[in-house]
C-alpha cells in the first residue's frame, strides 16, 4: 500500500480532499524521474503547484480548499513519521499568489498618483544617464543606478550579476569559466544574503533565471514565482526581512548576454507591466555604458601605448641634442618638426570614448613627418651614431612602422564602413586585379624566399564591383598570407567558376589556424585574442574589412585551416555582379 492510499484509509477524507490529493501526487510524479515521497524541502513544490492551479483558472476559495487538504496530508505524514519538518509550519500557503483582484488593486493603488510617479522615475531615469555618461567608474555606476532604481520603485533590496565571460571584458576574472557569474553590486541586503561574503547570491549553484540568460530564452523583465536563492538564504539562516518575490531583467547587447538586474519585492507583490517598463530602461542604458567602458579600455590601451612611443623618441632627443645642434640648418628643422609631433602626440590623451570614432585620417600626419626625419637621420647621422644608439634608433623606427600601420589600418577600416554605399560599379577582371597586387609583394616575398604562383583561368568571367575595393580585399588577403607564411613558404592565388558565383582563394603554408577560432578571424581586433598569430603587428582589422567589402558586394568569406599545414582565406562574388 503506497503513501497515498495509506493516508485515504486511515484518515478517510472526503471525496474532494482525495481528488485534490490524487491530483497532487500526479502533479508530482510528472515533474519527478522516481516516486513522490513528502520532504521537508516542499514549500517550493507546493507554490508552484499552487500556482499551476491559479493558471489553470482555480478561484481563491478553490485555492484555499487544496491548501486545507493539502495541509492535513502533511500534517498526517509528520504524525506518521513520513517527514521530520512540516512546511506548513513556517509558511502560510493560502497566499502563494495573488488573485486578479489583489493584482488590480495594487495596480489601482500605483495608479492613485500616476503622473508623480511617472515625473519621479523620468528624474530618476535622467539622473541614471547623467551619472552613466559622466562616470568612467563603472563599479561606481553599477552602484549608483542599483540604489536610484530600488529608490524610486519603494524596494528595499537589489543585486546586478554579470557574466564574467562575455563580449564585453569588463569583468574578466583570470579563473572565471564560461557561463560564471560574478555579484557586480548589491544594495540593501537583508542578514539572510548579506552574510558569508553574499554566498546565496554567489556560484554555484547557477539559479534559474540565470540558466535561462545563458541559453538565450530570457530576453525581457519577469517576475519570479520563486528564487532558489531567496528560499536556501531564509531556510539556512532564518532571516531575509520577509522576501518571497523578486524581478530579473536582463542585461543584452547586441543579441549577446551581459547579466542580470535584479529587485526583491516582500509579501509576494508582482511587479505590474509599467514596473519592468521602468527596469527596461533603466537595462539598456546600463547596457550602453558598459559598451562604453569596454571602448574607454580599447582607447585607454592604445594612449599608453603611443605614449610609450612617445618617451622612447624624447630619450632619443636627450642623447642626440648635443650633435643635432652642431648640424645643419635642415636638421634643426627636421628636431623642430619632430617636437611638433611630440606635442601632437601628447594632445592623443583625448583617447577616452569613442574608440573607433577618433582615430581619423589626420592622425596620420604626424607619423608620416616622423618617417621623414627618421630617414633623414639614417641617412646622414646612423653612422655616426653608437651601436647602442643605433640599436635604439632602429627599434624606434620598427614601432613607429607597426603603429602607423595599425593606425592606417583603422582608418581604412572605418572609411569604408562609412562610404561603403559610394562604390563605382563597373565590370572587373579578379584575374588582372589579382596579379597587380600580387606584384606589391613581390621584395617581401622575395626576402623571406616564399614562391608566389598565380593560378586563374584567362577566361575567368567578370564580376560586377568596384575595382578600387575589391584590390583592397585581395590586397588584405595577401598581406595576411605573406606575414603568416614562414620562410620557404609558398602562397597560391586561385580563382574559379562555381554555378554563378566566382570563387577567389589566397591559400598559404603557414603555420594555420584552430577550427574554433576561424569564425571570429573575420570580426576586427580578433588578432589580438589569438595565441598563435598575437605578436605579429596589426590589430587584426584586415580580415574584417575584407568582409565589409565582400559583403558590400552581396558576396560572403570563407576560410579553411590545419594547424601545421596553412590555411586558406578567400570569398565568393556573383558573376556579372547582383
């Protein structure tokens, strides 16, 4: 005889107290791999189901009759020595969830001073993206917006959890693992989840809303029936001020989850539709201001770095001041133009927010006139100098080259992105284009004894595009193939006809490229985050505006690669163009 029958014989309820229990247990063995036995931990099991039969259309009085039965089960199975610990006895279950009713007038209440309450959260929105813009702090953001929001909502309490491994790097942690989350701020913590370093709200376990930000299935504000978390903190330590309900609203940019905002109501108040409205706001511009902090860290890195090229050049000034006053005329012009770039240098401190914005076609002005007097120092002072100087002098060099080329690389990357809509179209031979460019390689390939060979049909046909363009893209593509292919190596230009689209390949014989890693080689800046190609010059923004141009051209990119053997990088145009 199971439980259930032992309980129907023994205590003979009516017949609506055993359909009630009957339904129960089948609720139970649905949501179970194993029989259901009574547990001390059900006061989770038990709202849900309560709340199941409220979605199912039960009334308040229907609701209050399943809690009666229910609780008489488990009282009985206490007697009987079932279950040690009885939930009934700390939590009161005719109220799991709010009647249509009770929804109503927390709304109505809300509603009684509608426009205060609108004009308050407007004021505090606005004083949410004043401090977001005006702060490049992003803890002290986080903590800022957490107790505005809490504020002007009349909640006590809030968390902001964030994925330690996103798109965004802001908050890396060297031992962090994908899909871990770190607590980012709190604010108003009862003792039940401020204690123990906050060890309720911290991994592991992953808590449900969490699972579902992961898995992309949480893409708007919810209300939380009941949170794990809430429920273990009060269980272990008796005490979280009475909170029984809270909301979560994610946080996601561009389609890519970032974390969680989360707000804790008491006493089981769902949150209405104009109150997530308000988390919703409030979640896109913190969105944008974390954007924004990982743009100020790519700016910020790229300042140290040109400042660092900045202080090698003045401890060449200091060691050579004492000859370059004794030169000519020309040379004191070529120190003068050098310290013109030096305060042009200076003046790059600006580097602080839009990243990709500020880099423009006057920042290579600078760099050029430093290349001028670099070779006229080579050309009439290199002898002269000590082979220490020598050496210093030459690396300078060598970094001003990368930095230029870096910077050149940018601009050429944004100019197109914004003129992309301005290409000349006309009949273009891949062929012809091909072997021009492979032409501006020729000394480099000559140097480092790599065979160029060109393998393309005469009567390839045409494509439609822009010729200016699509030598660029192939430009990149060798450049890419020359300065990964080692010594002896070999790089093969291909084009062929497929159906109606022209299939163009620069293959080499470098050192290739992991399969994870081939899908992002495409996105800018993905050099930098590859072990096998970081050290070489560039921020690996000439893939991507391989792509902006193909894409341009209605044609896609593709790439193969075996470690050891090469890879191939090439892409796809229709024939006689769209």
């Amino acid at each position: 005889m199971n439980l259930f029958e032992s309980f129907i014989s023994s205590q003979l309820p009516s017949d609506a107290a055993a359909s009630t229990l009957r339904d129960y247990f089948e609720w139970q063995m649905q949501h179970r791999s194993s029989d259901f036995i009574p547990s001390a931990d059900d006061d989770v099991d038990l709202r849900n189901y309560l709340f199941h039969l409220h979605t199912q259309g039960a009334d308040r009085a229907a609701l209050k009759e399943h809690v009666a039965a229910l609780e008489r089960f488990y009282r009985w199975a206490q007697t009987e020595g079932k279950i040690a610990y009885n939930p009934f006895d700390d939590y009161d279950f005719n109220i799991p969830i709010l009647t249509n009713g009770q929804i109503h007038a927390r709304q109505q209440t809300q509603s009684d001073n509608l426009r205060r309450r609108e004009v308050d959260r407007l004021l505090a929105l606005n004083q949410i993206i004043e401090a977001l813009n005006n702060s490049v702090d992003i803890q002290g953001a986080l903590d800022s917006t957490l107790k505005t929001l809490l504020d002007v909502m009349n909640l006590q309490t809030g968390w902001i959890s964030m994925l330690t491994k996103s798109h965004l790097s802001t908050f890396l942690t060297v031992d962090s693992q994908p899909g871990d989350f770190t607590l980012a701020a709190t604010c108003g913590l009862p003792p039940g989840l401020d204690r123990d370093d906050h060890r309720f709200l911290r991994q592991p376990p992953v808590c449900h809303c969490q699972k579902l930000l992961i898995e992309g299935r949480l893409t708007r504000p919810i209300n939380i029936i009941e949170c794990t978390r809430l429920r273990d903190s009060r269980r272990a330590e008796g005490d979280n001020r009475g909170l029984r309900f809270h909301a979560s609203v994610p946080l996601i940019l561009q389609g890519k989850p970032l974390g969680l905002i989360n707000v804790a109501a008491a006493d089981w108040q769902l949150l209405t539709h104009t109150d997530l409205h308000f988390l919703s706001a409030v979640s896109a511009q913190l969105v944008v201001a974390l954007e924004r902090a990982h743009f100020y860290e790519a700016a910020e890195s790229q300042r140290i770095h040109i400042d660092h090229l900045a202080t090698l050049l003045h401890e060449i000034n200091q060691t050579l001041e004492a000859k370059v006053l004794e030169r000519t005329l020309e040379l004191a012009a070529a120190n003068a133009s050098l310290e013109k770039a030096n305060q042009q240098l200076q003046e790059l401190d600006d580097l602080k927010s839009a990243f990709l914005g500020v880099i423009s076609h006057e920042l290579r002005t600078p760099f050029t006139s430093i290349l001028l007097s670099m070779q006229l120092w080579q050309h009439n002072y290199l002898e002269n100098m000590q082979p220490e100087q020598q050496q210093l002098f030459q690396q300078l060099n060598a970094n001003i080259d990368a930095a230029k080329a870096m910077i050149d690389n940018l601009v050429d990357y944004t100019t197109f992105i914004r003129k992309q809509g301005t290409m000349k179209l006309a009949p273009v031979k891949l062929g012809v284009v091909a072997a021009t460019m492979l032409l501006l390689f020729k000394r480099q390939a000559e140097h480092k004894a790599i065979a160029l060979v060109v393998d393309i049909p005469d009567d390839l046909p045409e494509t439609l595009g822009d010729e200016e363009r699509l030598a660029d893209a192939i430009y990149e593509l060798v450049k890419n193939a020359v300065k990964f292919t080692p010594i002896g190596g070999k790089i093969t230009l291909r084009a062929r006809l497929q159906g109606t689209m022209l299939n163009f390949a620069v293959q080499d014989t470098g050192a290739g490229v992991p399969a994870e890693k081939l899908s992002t080689l495409w996105e800018g800046f993905s050099q930098m985050a590859d072990p096998i190609r970081r050290g070489k010059e560039g921020l690996g923004l000439g893939l991507a505006l391989v792509k902006y141009i193909i894409e341009a051209h209605k044609g896609e990119v593709w790439a193969e690669s075996q470690v050891g053997v090469g890879s191939a990088f090439g892409f796809r145009l229709p024939v006689g163009g769209t």
